[in-house]
C-alpha cells in the first residue's frame, strides 16, 4: 500500500487561508484529472468541505508524491506554493487510513461527532468513480471509511459530543440559547440548494420557522428543495422557491438567512444587508433583558458616575489627594497631568501621590498593608523601604514630566448594540456574505470564523475515546486485509501454476499408457491434485498470515522467487481482479 494524503484543514490553517484556498467543482475535476496524469499518482480522490481540502492518492514514490500533490494543489487552489506549504500536513499509508477514518467519525471536524462529513466523503468517492480516478485502493478505503463511520454513530454515543455545522452555527447566533424557542414564527432564507444548504432548510423546519424561501442559481433546484420541505410530515412550515434575483427583495422580509452556495464571489455584502434592515425596528426588550437607555443594566447610572476611582472618588474632585490640585487642569481618566504639576515636588510626595493613585487614597494603601489610617487621609510611608521605587518615580518624572498613571484601566462603557433584526449564518468557503456586516447594528453574523473560534474550546464528550478505539481497531484490519490481498495474485498464480504442472504429467501419462480407463485416469489425476494442494495448503495459508502483518510486504516477492513465477502472470492475476471487483461495485 502506498496511500499518501496531503491536505489543509481548520486545524492546521487558519480561515482565511482555507477560504482562498477553496475548490469548485470543476477545480476538483481539473485537480482529479491532473493528479492521475502526474508520474507519481495511479489514483486519486478529492475530499474538499468548508473545514477541509484533502487529496489522496496511490503513489509509487513518497517524496516524489509529497511534492507532485503539494504542487498540484497549489495550481487548482489558486494560492502560491510558498504561502500554502506551513499549511499542509501529509500522512502516509497506515496513519492515512487512521486519519480518514478519524475524519469519517468526525473526530476531525470542527463539531465533534458531526454526521454530516458521511455525505460528503461518499459525494467525494462517488465524483473519483465517475471520473475513473479511483481504482481499487480507494474505493476500498473510501467505503471502508463510510462503514467506520456509520459503526462508530451506532455503536457510541459520538451525536452527543457534537452536532451538525448547522445545528451549531444555530446555536451560536441564539447565544446558546434555546433554538427551537428562538425560531418560532421567525421568517427564514436559505441561499443555495446544495447539501449543506438543505440540511439548513430542514434544520429550520424541524426547528418551527413559519416560512422557508429557498433561492438558488438553478430555480428547479430550489423548486424541488422547497417542495420536500412542504412534504414533510414532522414539519409545518411553508415554503417557496424564488430565483436569485429575488434575495434582495427577500432579505428585507427575512428574520434569519442561511447562505451555503459555490460562489466565488460575495452574495451579500454589506450595503446590501445594511439596505435590508434600514428602518426596521428591533423586537421590544423581555423582561429582565437590558433596554438601548440601560447601557450597563442600571437605568439610574450616570457617565460620570460610572468613571469614579477604585476607591469610589470622581476623577472630578479628586478627592483625598494629597496633591494641590487647584492648578492643574483636570483630564477625566488621569490624575495628574502636566510638568507644572510635578515641578520641584520631593520624591516623598511623589511616593504619597503614587500609593493613592494605585489604591484610591493612601489609607486604603496603608490598609491593605496591615495599616489603620482613616480612608481619604495622607499618611506618609517609609521612604527608606521604598528607596528604590521613589527613586524610579522621580527619574520616570524627570525624563517623560509627569506622573506616571498607575491606576487599573476604568472600565469603558460601549454604547450597547440594539437587538437583531436579521440573524445570518453563512456556511460558505469562500464566504457568502461579507465580513464587514458584522459591524451592522440589528445584525448578527455567525460565519465559519466565528464558528471555528466557538469551536476551539468546545467540551469532548466521553465517547469520543471509545470512537478512537474503534477506529483504531479499524485501521489495524484494513492494513491487515490490505496486505493479505497485495500477496493474494501471488498466490492465485502460484496455484495456476501448480495445476498446469497436474495438467502436463497427466497428459503425459495418457502418452505412455494410452489403454489406461477413464475410471483409473480419473482416480490418478485426483490423487496427484490431493497431493499438489497438500504440499501447498500450509505454505500459502501461512503466508498469507504473515504478509497481513506489518512490514509483511515482501513475502509476495518472496513467494515469486522460490517458485520462479512469472511477474506478468502474477499482474495477469491482479489485473482480472481488479476488472471483477470493478463489475461487482455496487453504489457506496
């Protein structure tokens, strides 16, 4: 086996590089056809989703395959060499079955335990069966992924670790709050009519949208998507298809909008959203939740109140300073601010001034130091114990001509944004709607940079451990069913050969004893095989046992050196199997 893989993902790239980095359909096309062009490649198949952008391929050489992927990957995605390669990870035979497998349970996707990544390897296998570019190595691999798959949602507990894309980017624009709560009534726009875009549309439905307007490139599509969502029996929700001329006029009608569509280009930027929502008004405040005129949650509270001291003081009196302040002209957020404020003081005062800066009055200091001194009062500490400090003070005084602000950065007050009046996930890569929207007021965006950042903290569950069990197991048997069938030509021609030898002595007996009956010639030719297939039983049965284990490859070579076959019969051999196994294929 000589499995490569080479690819990028939410793990190993950061979004914005996954985002340029996206393929099309006809880009993976393109990709699949050069990719089994190149000298290194026999086969090859293109796992491309929003979180990834794998190649794999059968090779004869590594270094040569890392390098020709690397390459070609580079050329379809659009984005130089240099700037992708930090980006890339390789894995190699076993550790490429492993990683595929992982990917297949959704170990690896950005929402552990998500089914979704099943369609999409078998959309990816099926698109390498179309094109001929896969052969038997990876259609092997890509079904057996698809098993692994299904085994470890039915066996584990692995939907609970994680949800779809969908299900968590719903969550993620309700807060994480109840969707099903916040979706009720709402009106809804789902842009495209792909797989993802679908999976929105019924996760939309379920969820108990009143309304679904479905608008794609290809209006039967989304005719046919909107008809199943009428047709289903657990939802009742209405649902229409416009074209996408309609999106603008839709967007100013719509509560929430789901885009996913393979578009090169934004769909929605944000004049366009900023267009939608002028005007509309936000839902009114429920109870306990903070109203526009309640910035920090307390209707009463002045700004000015609100950038008082630590100690409680208003910057606008100063109170308890134990500097004359009455000649320098206040500044709200600083003490002291000036060279005339500082001119020709003692390094003690500035020691005073510095301990009620960080603590709000010097009694507070002197307080948290084990003192008793009356809040607001000056007390002068030791400046034999502070030598060191005083001296840093004066010196920063003398070179920059102020007193150096040490107070805890007050807290800023932003003005509270209103309530959404149109919620927007986009699923897109590259991204359907621009990015600037998030600075809209009445607009919530959830993009896959934000899911990715929702993401990156989010709990395992502790299925995931016994997913990783199984896959393990997993990768073990492939390997070992992989290498037993590499050493299977080897055998079947070995046996040819051993009956065609049958063959030649039996007709040379019939040579030498032409009256021989057809009773006596059957019972001799029947004992020669008896004795042929014993002699080769326990050698062929072993060694196909120990070309299953690692490193068990060269047992094949073996083989053919002992009993000096023919290499192009044994390719004969592997050649018909293949052809066989192509004709039995059924859909994965």
């Amino acid at each position: 086996m000589s499995l490569l893989v080479v690819g990028l993902s939410h793990r190993s790239a950061p979004v914005s590089v996954l985002e340029r980095a996206s393929l099309n359909a006809d880009a993976q096309i393109k990709l699949l056809q050069d990719t089994v062009a190149a000298e290194p490649a026999t086969e090859a198949a293109v796992l491309a989703t929003c979180n990834r952008i794998e190649l794999y391929a059968d090779v004869d050489k590594f270094h040569a395959g890392v390098a020709e992927l690397s390459t070609l990957l580079a050329q379809h995605s659009g984005v130089g060499l240099e700037e992708l390669t930090p980006y890339l990870y390789v894995h190699y035979e076993d550790r490429a079955v492993h990683h595929l497998f992982s990917v297949a349970c959704g170990l690896d996707s950005m929402v552990v335990g998500e089914g979704q990544i099943l369609g999409q390897i078998k959309d990816s296998l099926a698109r390498a069966q179309d094109l001929h570019s896969a052969g038997r190595l990876l259609n092997d691999l890509f079904q057996q992924a698809l098993r692994v798959g299904k085994r470890a949602h039915s066996e584990t507990g692995i939907d609970r670790a994680g949800q779809s894309l969908v299900t968590f980017g719903l969550e993620q624009l309700t807060r994480g709050g109840d969707v099903q709560q916040w979706a009720r009534g709402k009106k809804a726009l789902v842009i495209g009519a792909g797989s993802m875009s679908s999976l929105a549309a019924a996760t939309l439905a379920r969820a108990g949208v009143a309304e679904i307007v479905v608008a794609n490139r290809t209006f039967d599509r989304a005719e046919r998507l909107a008809q199943i969502l009428m047709e289903g029996d657990d939802t009742d929700v209405a649902a229409r298809a416009v074209p996408m001329e309609s999106v603008p006029a839709e967007l100013t009608r719509a509560d929430v909008t789901v885009s996913c569509t393979g578009a090169t280009g934004l769909v929605l930027t944000a004049e366009s959203v900023a267009e939608a929502t002028e005007g509309r008004t936000p839902p009114s405040a429920g109870p306990g939740e903070d109203g526009p005129s309640a910035p920090g949650g307390e209707s009463g509270r002045t700004a000015g109140a609100q950038r008082g001291g630590p100690s409680g003081t208003s910057l606008g009196s100063e109170d308890g300073c134990p500097l004359e302040l009455s000649s320098v002209q206040g500044t709200a957020g600083f003490s002291v601010l000036g060279e005339a404020a500082v001119a020709g003081m003692a390094a003690a005062e500035l020691e005073q001034h510095a301990a009620w800066v960080d603590k709000g009055t010097v009694g507070g200091a002197q307080r948290a130091a084990g003192g008793s001194a009356r809040p607001g009062t000056a007390a002068t500490l030791d400046p034999a114990a502070d030598t060191d400090a005083i001296a840093a003070l004066a010196a920063t005084v003398a070179t920059v001509g102020r007193i150096p602000e040490r107070r805890r950065p007050e807290p800023v007050e932003e003005p509270q944004r209103p309530e959404p009046v149109l919620f927007l996930l986009d699923l897109a890569m590259p991204r359907d709607i621009d990015a600037a929207v998030h600075r809209l007021a009445g607009v919530r965006l959830v993009d896959i940079e934000s899911l990715a950042e929702a993401s990156a903290g989010a709990p395992m569950a502790a299925d995931v451990d016994q997913v990783r069990r199984i896959v393990s197991d997993e990768v073990a048997a492939f390997g070992a069913a992989l290498r037993a069938a590499h050493i299977t030509p080897t055998v079947v021609a070995l046996r040819t050969m051993a009956a065609d030898v049958v063959a030649g002595e039996i007709a040379r007996l019939d040579g030498r004893l032409p009256g021989l009956d057809d009773k006596h010639r059957a019972e001799i030719t029947q004992t020669v095989r008896r004795v042929v297939d014993k002699l080769l039983h326990a050698p062929t049965v072993r060694v196909k046992q120990l070309a299953a284990e690692p490193g068990g490859a060269g047992y094949a070579d073996a083989l053919r050196t002992l009993f000096d076959l023919d290499p192009e019969t044994v390719a004969a051999v592997s050649r018909a199997e293949d052809s066989t196994t192509e004709k039995d294929r059924g859909p994965a």
